[in-house]
C-alpha cells in the first residue's frame, strides 16, 4: 500500500468540489487481459482512505470490462494551474454492494444535488481502486520519479 500525502488529497478534493464548478477529471488506464489499453476521464472520483480511491461506475463500458479480467489499472490527477500531478498505480475491482458502494450512492446524490441534476445520476457499483505506488509527474528531474 502507498499512502498519499496531504497535497495528494487536496488535489482530489479540489476535483470534485460539491459546491463549485467542477474543476477537472482525473484520467482512469485499464487494460485488457491481452493488453489493450483504454482511458477515460471520471468526474466523480474521490480519495477514500489513505489507499483506496473510489470512482462511480456510472457508465463504466470498456472500463468495466477489462477491470474484470485484468485488475491492474493506473490513475492520474492534475493540477494544470501549478503543472503537477500524480500518477497512481495499483489494483480495482467493482463493488455492488456493501459500505463502499452505499457511500458512492450518496456521493452521487450529494453531488447531483449541488450540480442540479435532476434526477441524479445513480452508480451502477463502485470502482475501489487500491493504490500501490505513486509517481511524480511534474516536468523536470523528477518527471517519472516514484514518490512512495
Ligand atoms: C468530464 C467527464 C466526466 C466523466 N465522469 C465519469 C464518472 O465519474 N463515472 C463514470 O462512470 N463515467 C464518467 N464519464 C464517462 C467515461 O469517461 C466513459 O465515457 C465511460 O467509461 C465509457 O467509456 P469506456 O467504454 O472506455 O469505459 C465521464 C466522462 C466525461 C467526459
């Protein structure tokens, strides 16, 4: 496991500001189990924990189907302002049930609410992303560096 730092945190928060504009995506790689890759942004992404990163599985297609038979996945969040962001690699599954996946309806309630989508947008299940390393990706030296 690899436990994010404050600036980690924040990067996310500032992400999926409930009571603002949204401000930018974090971008979602998965592959299938021959090795195709894919990527999508995601909106509604959010640190749970010091390990986990949840994302609703709102319209997971692809996504969805090379979680499911291959688990490895990597994330990114930016801050285009300031040039610097993380890259996340690690493992997911999809959860259809259970405290995670309840969390995520209500997040996606919370979230529509404030944005005025109405009726909200509910999650099919809960992506549960386990972060296993984080790499910088800030231009410059440390471009690529693993972090922790
Ligand atoms: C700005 C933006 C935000 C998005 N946020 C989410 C999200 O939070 N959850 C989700 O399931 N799909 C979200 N999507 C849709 C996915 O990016 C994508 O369309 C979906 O995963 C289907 O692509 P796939 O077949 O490659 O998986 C978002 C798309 C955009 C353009």
């Amino acid at each position: 496991m690899a436990k994010p730092t404050k600036e980690m945190e924040n990067l996310f928060k500032e992400q999926t500001m409930l009571t603002k504009k949204q401000k930018f995506c974090v971008y979602l790689a998965t592959a299938s189990k021959d090795g195709v890759p894919n990527v999508v942004p995601i909106g509604g992404s959010r640190l749970l924990d010091n390990e986990t990163i949840v994302i609703p599985d709102n319209y997971l297609n692809k996504t969805k189907k090379n979680i499911e038979e291959n688990p490895k996945a990597a994330i990114v969040v930016t801050d285009e302002e300031k040039h610097d962001g993380y890259q996340f690699k690690g493992e997911i599954k999809i959860e259809y049930s259970g405290p995670i996946f309840e969390d995520t309806e209500k997040f996606m309630r919370d979230f529509c609410k404030a944005a005025g989508i109405d009726p909200p947008i509910l999650p099919r299940g809960a992506a549960v992303f386990t972060i296993e390393e984080i790499y910088a990706i800030k231009p410059g030296e440390e471009a690529g560096k693993r972090l922790i």
